[in-house]
C-alpha cells in the first residue's frame, strides 16, 4: 500500500481499501452526461458504483486495487448495501 492511501485511510475514518479484488461483472450505463460504473467482485455480494463522465474500459476479468465507502441505496423500496468507489487502479 502506498503512502498517498495510508493517509487518505488516516483522514477518513469510514475509508475502506481493498486489493487485488477479482472483477466478476463491469457494468456501464449512461445517466445524463454520465456513465454510471458498477462492479462486482469475487466473494463480495455488494456492487462497487463510481461515475466518470466518459465510457471506461471494461474490467472483466481484471485484478483491481478500490478505495471506497460502504453506503446504503433504496432499489424499488428495499435498502440494498452498496460501496461507493472513491478511487479504482488495476493491480
């Protein structure tokens, strides 16, 4: 783990950090100006979700490095666990 993630965990209290987590699923949906990013990782049921204002390359199949903060969405009524993706590098 490099110095600039020890100290973004430092400052952020509910900051996660994984690596080397197995992308199984890599979704893009346009939302406005935006696309919409959802992940799904190997052994973790929650889906990652980050925007970017341009079409990203797929991550199927590829070993990512995510910081991010687990959040919570209501889906047609249902509150589902989600992780808010601060920041994604492939490993």
């Amino acid at each position: 783990m490099d110095k600039s993630i020890k100290k973004l965990l430092a400052e952020h209290k509910n900051l996660v950090h994984s690596e080397k987590r197995k992308v199984t699923s890599h979704v893009q949906r346009r939302d406005g100006e935006w696309y919409v990013n959802t992940l799904m990782t190997e052994g973790c049921d929650a889906p990652f979700k980050y925007r970017r204002q341009k079409q990203y390359k797929s991550l199927n199949g590829k070993y990512v490095n995510l910081t991010y903060y687990p959040a919570s969405e209501n889906v047609a009524g249902f509150e589902i666990e989600i992780m808010k993706v601060v920041r994604v590098r492939i490993s």
